[in-house]
C-alpha cells in the first residue's frame, strides 16, 4: 500500500520510539540475569565449589588387613591371603549375561554363580558385583588378559583369611565370615567398616573374641564419582592401621600332632604347660577345614558337619562336659585328706561293693580290692574307697575342692561358648531340682559320677594345678601387638604336703606300677616318667535285662552307649612340665582308649617332636612304629609351619 | 513497499550484495556459534565427533542459507509472509495428527530424511506475518480494537496448538515474540497493560485449577512450577536439574574450573548437558567472565539488529529486524533465566550454542531475513 511521506517518517518514529522503549525493556533483563550469575559464581561461588565437591568427591573406606594369628613360636596360623577376584558393572557390560557366557569360558562358571550375579547386578547396576573370587592365579591372568573383549569386567585382588594349618586350630582359632545383618544388630555403634559388604569379622573362637584387636583401623580413598557413583580416579588414599597380630600360647606342631592322633575318634585333648597354665595344645576331634567357611560353605558340606554323630562343629575341650569319672578321685582323695576324714596310711576294706540301705554300690572289681590305702585306692581305681572316703567327707567339701582344683570354675579364655562344668553341692541340687541331697549322690560324686561334670580343659587344669600345687590358670593368648601378656606366678593351691605326696603318688602308681590302671601306657624314659589317672564314665546305667543277658563288655553295645574314656597326666613326675587330659567319647575304658593317647601326647610335648621309641616299653614299640606311619603329620620333620602364608 | 518504491540505483544487486551483508553481525553470530562447539566438545569429554562435529557442519549449512536468504530481496519475503505462516500453521496441526513423541511431547514431523520441528519455523513465520500485516495496515488503525483483534488471533492460534503438544516454552515464546511485534508496531500501551493483567489473572488461575477436573496445565508442569519455587524440597526428583545446574554455576566462581574442568558436567551431574543446560558447562568452566562474556555477545547481537531496524525506513524491514531479534533475545533470556533458575524450567535451548537439530538453521535462516532487511533497505 502507498503511504504519504508523512505517514512514513511519522510510522518510522513511531517505530524508533518504540525500540528503544523495548531494548530499555531488554537491557533491564540483561541487567538482572548478569546480577543474578555474579550473585552465583563470585557472592556464592565458595558454597557452590563445596556443594559441587561434595557431588563428586566420595570416601570409600579401605578394610585394613586383619592381625595375624601366630602360635607360640611365631608360625601364622590364621594369617591373609592374596584373594583374586572378578566384578562385573552391570552399566557397562550391557549384556551381562552375553558377558557372562564369554567369562564361563575361561573360568568355571557355576549356575549359582550366574543367578547371584544377574540377581546382583539387575539391583545395583552401577556398582561392581563379585562374580567369582579366590581364583587361580592362572585363571584370573587369564581374565585379565581377556578382560578388554569383556565389557563391564574388572579383575581385583583383595585380602582373605586363610587358616593354613586347616582343622587343626579349626575349633580354638574359629573362623571369619562376612557381617550378617544379625551381627550388626547385635552391635550398638558399629564401626563403618562392618557395612562394606562381604567385608570379613571373626564369628567364633579367638577370631571372634579378639574381635577388637585383629580389626585394624579403616584407611580411606578420596574418589571422584560421578552421578551414577561410578568411580573416576583417585584422589587421595591414606592407608588404615592393620590390626595388631596376636600370638597364642599353642604350639603348632603339638597341635598338629595332637589333631592327627586324636583322628577321626570323637574325642578331645589339652596339654597345658604345668608352670604357667599356657595352653599348649586344644583338640577337639573331628574336626572341619575351617577355611571352608571363610569361603562360603556350601550346603551338602554344611549338612554333612552339623549331621556327624561325631559332631566335628563342636569344640569338646570347653563346650563338652562330661562325668569325670575315676579321674575325679583326685578330687575326692584330697578333699578327704585335707578335711582330715582319712590319712593317706589309712587303709579301707573293698568286698566288692558298699551296702547303703538296701542299694548296693559296686566297685567295679567285682570280686573287690581287699584292704585298701590312699596310693593304692588311685593306683587300682578302687570305688569302694572313694564310697567311703565321700561319704566321710560330705559333698559341700568334695565341691569346694572340686572348684579349687578348677571343676565347675570358669576361666577368662578367649574361646567360643566355654562350659563351667559342675561340681554339685547340696544347694544346688535344691535350687535345681528342689529336692534334697542324699547320701547316693555323694557316692556316685565321690567317683566322678552323677551330676559332676568337667570339660577336658578343666580336667587339664586340675592336673596341672595337682602337679605344680599352685592354682595356675590356663592361658591361651601370649602376646598382642608384641606385647607379651603379663604371667605372675600362680598362687599356692595350700594344700598340704602330705595330702599332695600321697596322691601324687598314687598317680606315679596309676602308670608305672604293674597293677596299676594306666601301667600298659607307661613311659620308660626316666627323664618323662609320667604319672596320671585313668577315668571310664558311664553314660547309661546298665539295665537289668543287660545284666541278666550278661551285656558288660561295651565292645557289645551299639557306639553311642558305650562308656566316655577318660585320662589325666602330667609329666615329668619329678619336674612337672606339660599336664594332658584325653577325653574319647563313647571309647570304653580310660585305660585302653584314652591312656595310650595321652602318653603320645606327653611325650611328643616333652621331646618337642617324635620321640625314639626308647620311651616306650620294649614290646610296644614295633606297634607303636606302625601305628605313627599311619599318622599323616604336617611336617614330621620340619622346624616350622610349612604353608604359612602372610 | 513494492518493488517500485525502491530506489533502484541505490539498493545493491548482484554481487555487490556481498559487500552490504552485515558483516558484523555475521562474526558475532559465528563468535557465539564457536562458543558453542567449544563447549559440545568439553562436554563430550574432548570428542569432537559426538556433538561438536554435526553441529559445526549445521551451522555451515546454516550460515549458507542465511546468505542466501539475505540475498534474496525483503520484498519477495514480505510477499511469502502470509504463505510462511499458512505453511507452518498446517505443519503443526500435521505434527498434532502425525508427529513424533519425544520426551512426552509430540514436537517432530519426519519428512523424508528431515527431522522438523515445525514450532520452530512458526516463531519466525509469526514475525514475517505479524510485520507484513503492520505494514500493510494503517498507521492511525493500529491501537483500533478491531484491528487488534486480528494480530491477536494470528499469535494465538499457533501458541495454542503449540501447547498442546505440550510445549510450555515455545508458546510463551510465541506469544512473548508475536507481543513484542505488536509493541514495536505502536499498538497503544494500556493493551499490554491489560493483558499482563489478565496473564496474571490467568496464572492465578491456573494455579487454582491444580487438582480439580478441570486443571488447566499438566502435572509434570506444576512440579515444575513447584520446584522452581523450592528447588531443594526434592533435590534428587524433579529439582535435580535445577540445584545441580545452579551448583554447576556457583562452582564455577570468578574464572571458572578451566576447560574441561568442570566436574559437575563431566561427571554427569548435568541433565541435559549439552542442550538445554549447555550454559552451566560454559559457567562451571570459565567462571563469571565466560559467562557474563558470552551475555555481552548476545547483547551485541541485539545491539546491532536494533541499530540496523532503527536504520531502516521500512516499516515491514524494521518490524520484521527487531521481532526475530526480540525472539532470539526471549531464547536466551528465558534459557540463560531458566539455568540460573529466574524461571522455573521450561524446554527452551540456548541459541547458536546448544546442540540442536532444526533450531540452529531456522534461527540462522531468521538472521537471513535479519540480513536481507538490511542489504535491501531504502536508501
């Protein structure tokens, strides 16, 4: 359309006025968004820089290696070892399960393995997820070398617990396993590193007792993330305090030794050192490779412990508790002697049996002892005597010395589920059972029978305190962090000379008088010449019918009625060194089952290895050569753990 | 004006059209355009193939069409002002009938191996209408309610197809655009009085309308609204964008993290990092100085198309120069607002800058017909 010049310049001023109106408009805008990004960058820009730190920058905590176990030497017996795995990071590896197949043909591939990982990675798919660990070195090379054709897949190499003496500290050492939800709640404030998953914590034993002090302080690393958490690079690392090793008082190799003559019998043994309680050897047979645990034990494994009529998982040597049978006249021998009831030349008449009422009471000599004196009475293991010398005394002082002697005592070990035992008294059958004590109960108690009950280390105790007349205790840790744990001297038991004489005597008799119990278990070596006492406890009473069909011989009677065998040692007699206690479940009698043992044990403690058949009588030692080619020793010769890694 | 109004000895042709190209404008465009692959390419994590490369061959290809655009004399623009709309108005009811869904809007139309968006076309269409009509309509008729009506009813139409694609953004810009062309036009103030009245009378509204069966505006739309008002009630939900992108920029402080440096982005932080949220990129690694340097380039843009509309004596020159110029300022106001959360965060990318398919050419093409104005301005 034609317009008038003067409509043109009028519309074009217009036009003008307008524009400047809108580009003041503009520059008001300009103005305020150019204020608000210095507001930002310069008057804010410090918490931004903080806020955007905190985004990006994460600390990871780095599990500090856990303290070593040594034995009293210095050998690991619970030590860490290299652990190569393989993760996988969903986000990256795309197809996880195509990964997957690539992967199982270079490592072995379980179904469990495959189903854990999917399950896994479809949760947290952008943090690694272990699909296989403690590979071969070959195995995990040949991940790595393969790893770039695999998308996702990151070799690591991390710390693990690793038991290399395997089931021998299997029951006092205990395990580690990963932190379960029901460790965590038992814990008030736990520490950060318990929520690493699969981070390890001991569960049982002395791995879980000195917790404390074999966990080490966490490190840490500064990371960069970015907004899915994947990790960038590193920042900065400060390593954590490894925990602090911790040396036991066990010997390794008597360890060693003791687990493989104990063999698959269901039976435990201590060897404590006589003078300062120091737990040399602590069996408890069978045993479990406890490094199948730290692994992850698999179900038909698991099933076939917890199944054992043997009950490998558990530790006899402080959670069995067992009637002491005739090794508790030593008990009662010195309870009677120091309440004064009897002297050690006094002597007792055996026919056989003790008529209370009209109950009888037999010795298990049918045809019985005769006249009978302290030595003797523990030498030929003669009930009647103790019937009397029990009855004389009353069960409120068998206790009480019972408890000196360590029975029914609890001791401050670092170990797993510990038994007090019991040494019964006339309270606590009313208080347990509201009835009254009778004069049967003390018989049977006289004899390590009834309600008394000891586990095989107190039984160790015993005889060790018997042997040194000092109330030493046992001790299981020697040093932590280097630092040896303090040892006074025990204090004397005060008992009297004479009481100790007699019965010490009695027990030099009980293995080296030709009547005496343990006399075929004897050492010839007058330099290891061992005293002790044999112990056979029943766990049934033989039922009429038994006795009329003429059922004595526990060979006839199916495995788990047969009788507990029981032995207590110490030796030298002289100069007392190591006391032993040998428990075998359901293995007849003390001296045939258990004696022979504990006479392995002693002189193995004692010669600090094999030791020559000189020690043993002349017409055992073909049987006894024969019997140790069976025995399959960890080193037989060497000074030194062998496959102790750290 | 028809061709004959034209002085013809005066207006270039040929080849000499080369010479009266705004040639700073031009280098301005190409300043902030190189801005943009810089940061495509930091944001990429340094590959120039992912983001920077396509969208420096578009932008070639872009500043081709503008030449070619600029060269093409404003007359024959003028004349195609009413075909340009009619053209774009059918592309977006053909989008609302055929169109892709991305990002739960239905915003694209394949044609052949063309991604269009026709919304975009529509912002410059609008202007070319909106100025061809104020050219062609009286001067003394402008403020005449009647012939208001008519403009209103040409910006409305498309801004309410446009929002029901949804596209919140485009529409304010539509709108906002289509207004600033009318403002310019000499349309009498009290209008606009009015109807940012009502526009608050409509917010208010709609606000209101939140929950009952006949609300208004979308859910995802009044988070959006929520959380611009309080980014940091739900900082990992829907305020995420917000928070990360303004602790992108704080980070970034004086100088900046340096090139390459910003962690926020690198390490994903960043939503949409290298479209919408490009500027936090530019913000996190060079400070205040890049950013504010990168504002003063856009208002030189500005500057220089003001200039050159307050230049030209023809009417639908100067309306058509200052209505792209005010469109693409609103593009990088409402975007630059949105990441330093002034505004609660609508689709609207950074011009020249963020990664983007048709955006970039049809803005270039906008600047063409920028050109064309002012290589073909009465002398």
């Amino acid at each position: 359309m034609r317009r008038s010049p003067r409509d043109a310049q009028e519309s074009h001023r217009r036009i003008g006025r307008r524009a400047m109106l809108l580009g003041s408009l503009q520059a008001v805008f300009v103005g305020t968004l150019a204020f608000r990004m210095r507001y930002l960058q310069v008057d804010q820009a410090d918490e931004f820089l903080l806020l955007a730190e905190e985004n990006s920058i994460k600390v990871r905590l780095l599990p500090p290696a856990r303290g070593l176990i040594q034995d009293r030497n210095g050998t690991v017996v619970a030590g860490n070892e290299q652990n190569y795995r393989i993760t996988i990071i969903q986000e990256d590896a795309g197809d996880t399960s195509a990964v997957l197949d690539e992967l199982a043909q270079l490592i072995p591939l379980t179904d469990d393995d495959r189903e854990r990982t999917l399950k896994e990675a479809a949760r947290t798919p952008t943090l690694p997820i272990t699909i296989a660990d403690r590979l071969s070195w070959e195995e995990f090379s040949r991940v790595a070398v393969n790893a770039p054709a695999l998308p996702g897949i990151t070799t690591e190499v991390g710390l693990s617990r690793f038991y290399p003496q395997g089931a021998d500290f299997a029951h006092v050492l205990g395990y580690v396993g990963p932190v379960s939800d029901y460790d965590l709640s038992k814990i008030e404030d736990p520490d950060p590193l318990l929520k690493i998953p699969r981070f390890q914590i001991g569960k049982i034993g002395v791995e879980a007792k000195l917790e404390a002090d074999l966990r080490g302080k966490a490190g840490s690393r500064r990371i960069e993330v970015n907004s899915s958490g994947r990790v960038m690079r590193e920042l900065g690392r400060q390593e954590g305090d490894p925990g602090a090793n911790v040396r036991i008082t066990i010997d390794h190799r008597l360890q060693n030794y003791v687990q493989a003559r104990l063999g698959e019998e269901s039976a435990a043994a201590v060897v404590v050192d006589v003078n300062t309680g120091d737990i040399l050897a602590i069996n408890s047979a069978p045993s479990f490779d406890p490094n199948l645990f730290v692994r992850g034990i698999s179900g038909p494994d698991y099933r076939a412990l917890t199944e054992n009529d043997h009950r490998p998982l558990a530790d006899k040597t402080v959670q069995g508790a067992y009637p002491p049978g005739s090794t508790f006249k030593i008990v009662t021998a010195l309870a009677a002697m120091e309440a004064g009831v009897i002297n050690p030349g006094e002597t007792v008449y055996c026919p056989g049996y003790t008529q209370l009422g009209n109950r009888r009471f037999h010795c298990w000599k049918r045809g019985g002892h005769g006249y009978v004196r302290m030595t003797e009475s523990l030498e030929k293991s003669c009930d009647v005597y103790y019937y009397e010398v029990a009855q004389r005394v009353g069960i409120d002082k068998l206790a009480e010395m019972a408890r000196r002697l360590g029975i029914g005592a609890r001791f401050d070990l670092p170990m797993s589920a510990i038994s007090e035992g019991l040494a019964p008294d006339k309270n606590w059958k009313l208080a347990k059972y509201g009835k009254s004590w009778l004069v049967g109960d003390t018989l049977n108690s006289g004899i390590g029978q009834g309600y008394v009950l000891a586990s095989p280390l107190q039984l160790a105790v015993m005889t060790a305190r018997v042997a040194s007349g000092r109330a030493i205790e046992p001790r299981l840790v020697r040093a932590v962090d280097g630092l040896d744990v303090p040892l006074a001297e025990a204090p004397l038991l005060g008992l009297s000379d004479a009481a100790l004489r007699a019965v010490r005597q009695g027990l030099f008799d009980v293995s080296n008088s030709q009547s005496g119990t343990a006399y075929r278990s004897r050492i010839v070596d007058d330099t290891m010449r061992m005293a002790g006492k044999t112990g056979t406890s029943q766990v049934r009473n033989i039922t009429a019918a038994e006795r009329a069909r003429g059922v004595f011989r526990n060979e006839d009677l199916p495995w788990e009625r047969r009788d507990h065998a029981l032995y207590v040692c110490y030796a030298p007699f002289d100069a007392p060194k190591v006391a032993v206690s040998v428990v075998v479940e359901h293995g007849g009698g003390g001296s045939t089952a258990a004696a022979p043992i504990a006479r392995d044990i002693v002189l193995h403690a004692l010669h600090g290895g094999i030791p020559p058949l000189t020690a043993y009588p002349a017409d055992q030692r073909n049987r006894i050569e024969a019997e140790r080619e069976k025995l399959q020793l960890l080193d037989p010769e060497g000074p030194s753990g062998g496959r102790s890694r750290a | 004006m028809s061709y004959l109004e034209y002085n013809v000895k005066t207006v270039p042709t040929g080849l000499r059209k080369v010479l009266h190209v705004n040639w700073p404008l031009v280098l301005l465009l190409a300043a902030v355009a190189s801005v943009g692959f810089l940061m495509l390419y930091s944001v990429a994590g340094g590959r120039i193939d992912v983001w920077a490369e396509p969208q420096m061959k578009r932008f070639a290809i872009g500043l081709v069409g503008m030449l070619a655009i600029g060269f093409v004399p404003i007359w024959f623009w003028r004349n195609v002002s009413a075909v340009a709309y009619l053209g774009s108005l059918l592309l977006l009811v053909a989008v609302e009938l055929f169109g892709d869904i991305g990002m739960g809007a239905q915003r694209w139309l394949e044609i052949g191996p063309l991604r269009l968006q026709p919304s975009e076309l529509m912002k410059i269409a609008l202007v070319m209408l909106l100025a061809a009509y104020y050219d062609w309509l009286d001067v003394k008729k402008v403020s005449h309610p009647l012939w208001v009506i008519i403009p209103v009813v040409m910006i409305l139409v498309p801004t309410f197809l446009v929002l029901k694609q949804p596209d919140l953004g485009t529409a304010i810009l539509l709108l906002a655009g289509g207004g600033i062309v009318m403002f310019v036009a000499g349309v009498r103030i009290w209008y606009f009085g009015t109807v940012i009245a009502l526009g608050v009378a409509l917010i208010f509204t709609v606000i209101e309308s939140r929950g009952t069966d006949w609300q208004l505006i979308k859910d995802y739309q009044f988070r959006r609204i929520d959380t611009f008002l309080d980014p940091s009630a739900d900082p990992l939900g829907a305020g995420y964008n917000i928070t990360q992108a303004q602790i992108a920029l704080g980070s970034g402080g004086w100088a900046g993290k340096g090139f390459m440096q910003g962690t926020q982005s690198r390490l994903n932080f960043l939503p949409e990092k290298h479209t919408d949220f490009i500027f936090t990129t530019l913000a996190e690694e060079f400070g205040f100085i890049g950013a504010f340097s990168l504002l003063m380039l856009y208002v030189m843009i500005l500057l220089f198309c003001i200039q050159s509309a307050l230049a030209n004596r023809d009417r639908f020159s100067a309306l058509l120069i200052l209505g792209i110029s005010s469109t693409f300022f609103l593009f990088f106001m409402v975007n630059m607002s949105m990441v330093t959360g002034l505004m609660p965060v609508v689709g609207v990318p950074l011009p020249l800058v963020s990664y983007g398919g048709t955006a970039m050419i049809i803005l270039l093409a906008g600047f063409g017909l920028v050109q064309s104005a002012h290589i073909h301005r009465p002398r």
